[in-house]
C-alpha cells in the first residue's frame, strides 16, 4: 500500500497559500484580498480531505482550529477596512468643517495681535477668576507700547479690542504687535493663555491634518482653534 502524505498544520497551508500567491501572480508585489485567501484556504483544506490517510484522518478539533484561524485572518481583513473607511470619513467631515470657517473670524492659540484701519483684536483664556487682568502690548522690536487693564474677569475665555493708541498718546501704524497677559488673584498669579484672532482666509492640507490661512497671523492648526466668532 503506497503511503499518502497529508498537507500538514495550518501554518503549513498558511505557507503553501503565499507559495501560490508568489508564483501565480505576475506582478512583483500585491496584496492578496481576503476573499482571495478565503478561496485558497477552502481549496487546500478540500484536497487535505481527499488525501488523509484512511487510517489517520484529521480529527474535528484539528479542523476546527484551522478553520478558528482562516476566520480570524478574514475579521482582521474586514474590520482594517472598516477603519480605514471611518478614518476616510471623519477626514472628510473634518474638511468640510474647516471650509465653512473661510471668511470667518477665529481665535487660536497665539501672541499676535494684527493692528488694520485702527483695530486690533485679541483674546485671553483664563484658567481661573482674576481680580485684575493686564495686557501688554510691544512693537517689534519688544519695546511695550500700552497697556490695556482689563479689571477683573471671571475663569473663560474673554476677547478684548486695541484701537491702536500708544501709551505716549500717538496711534501706532498698521501691523503685526505682540502682546503678553498678567492675572492675579489675591496676589496670587492665575495662569492665562493668550489668543489671536483672525479671519480665514483659505484652508492647506498638511500632513498632521488642516491648516487656516489667517493671513497676516501666518496659519494654525484646526484643532487649534478656540473659538468661531
């Protein structure tokens, strides 16, 4: 009686399935889809079946398991295509969000302030109450040009505007002015984040996500934003 050799373990057909993947495809490299190895598999199983020795054949739960196996191979397939269709979805939202703030203003996180037909504007986001906020102003070159006192202001996010007038009295030129924030409460300092505020003007894609234009102010990034005002 000849002897019939069985085609082995499922790592054994999980081998003989990239085998024939290599030598039937005549591309250099491909990605063999799910269905592809599905077919394969039950093609390989079917003639492990026909040849098993008679008096040697392969028990339920050695089926079982490689059967276990080829359906797990086939979810991960499926569920990878899932994610990538979400991620493609929320790029997508996330696009259409960023084109319909084109034309508005916006605050982000940042130091400039952008002085244009004598108005500037900016914002400060407190992480507690203040008794008294501070705002200074410098030109370029750092020297302070004014100083705004806002009073007190409760924990938040608050907006202020600059008209532009100097501490000597004289009306600074249109441009780009930086501006810094001091907050105390009781004496205690309270720690505050600066906000520019700019109209946008286009929308980039970058490799991190989206960008706005905000002209003058250079571009920040989406998930930067604060508030749409």
């Amino acid at each position: 009686m000849s002897t019939v050799q069985t085609t082995g373990s499922a790592s054994d057909i999980y081998a003989k399935i990239n085998a024939a993947g290599k030598t039937s495809s005549t591309s250099s490299t491909a990605t063999t889809s799910a269905e592809e190895q599905q077919t394969r598999f039950l093609k390989l199983l079917t003639t492990q079946l026909k040849n098993q020795d008679p008096l040697n054949p392969m028990d339920n739960a050695q089926m079982t398991s490689q059967l276990a196996q080829m359906s797990t191979v086939s979810g991960i397939e499926k569920l990878n295509t899932t994610l990538n269709s979400l991620v493609d979805s929320v790029g997508n939202s996330q696009s259409m969000q960023a084109a319909s703030m084109i034309g508005k203003k916006v605050t982000a996180t940042g130091t400039q302030l952008n002085l244009a037909s004598g108005a500037a504007y900016g914002g400060i986001n407190l992480s507690g109450a203040a008794d008294q906020v501070t705002i200074h102003i410098k030109d370029s070159t750092g020297k302070e040009i004014q100083t705004e006192v806002l009073g007190a202001q409760k924990a938040g996010v608050l907006n202020f505007a600059w008209d532009g007038t100097t501490a000597a009295g004289t009306t600074a030129t249109d441009g780009l002015y930086k501006f810094s924030v001091e907050a105390v409460q009781g004496g205690k300092s309270v720690s505050a984040d600066t906000l520019q505020v700019g109209t946008v003007s286009a929308l980039v894609r970058s490799s991190t996500g989206f960008l706005l234009d905000l002209g003058p102010l250079g571009t920040v990034d989406f998930k930067n934003v604060q508030q749409i005002l």
